[in-house]
C-alpha cells in the first residue's frame, strides 16, 4: 500500500505523493471530481468541474517505506502554516526530501499519540 495526501480547497483537488518519481491516479481523480460534482449539484454550489493538480513539489519520502510519516509530515507543515500558502510552495517540481529528523518529529508524535490512548 502507499499514502498519498489528497486535499479538497477552494473547487480544486490537489495531490501529495511522496514518491520520487510522478505517478498519477486516474481512478482517484474521476471518483473524486464525480463526489465533488455531485454534492456542488446537490447544494446549489457551482458545478464548474474541479481540476486535480499534483503538487510535483511536495518533499519526498527519502527511502522506500516512509509514504506514511511524510504524508503526516505534510499535514503538520500544512497546519502550522498560516498562509496556506503549499499550493504555491510545492508547486515547481522540486526535489526536496525531507530529513530523517524532521520524519522522526512526526514518528515520536504518532508514537505518544497511541501511547496516550492504550
């Protein structure tokens, strides 16, 4: 299995994939432009078509089994931006990875997090 983060804003689809390489997701775009097609029609919302874009900058996993604590690492950057300003940010392809201790900042949370609760 792999993560990817797919964000609903403001009429469009935007999608984080952490891999290295671009990948896309035919299935995901049409079940998600047909929900989001069908609730704009069921609330009197525009029912202008919503675009998918791959944000081709968004850091990638260093190795091959992190998808997950980037994704949630992606959430975290996401949040404590104010701006809201990923969509412009991550953008441009870049090449950007994100360092092991900034993956290990998410692991420990989630970590604490189960800890809490069991």
């Amino acid at each position: 299995m792999h993560w990817i983060l797919t964000i609903i804003w403001e009429g469009e689809i935007y999608i984080l994939n952490p891999l290295p390489h671009p990948t896309q997701f035919p299935e995901l775009e049409k079940v998600l432009s047909s929900a989001i097609k069908t609730f704009n029609s069921e609330t009197g919302r525009s029912n202008k078509p919503p675009k998918a874009k791959f944000l081709s900058g968004s850091p990638k996993q260093p190795g091959g089994h992190e998808c997950g604590y980037v994704v949630m690492r992606y959430m975290k950057d996401i949040i404590a931006d104010t701006r809201l300003s990923f969509t412009s940010k991550w953008l441009a392809k870049s090449r950007v990875s994100y360092t092991e201790e900034q993956l290990d900042e998410v692991r420990i949370e989630a970590l604490q997090f189960c800890q809490d609760h069991i």
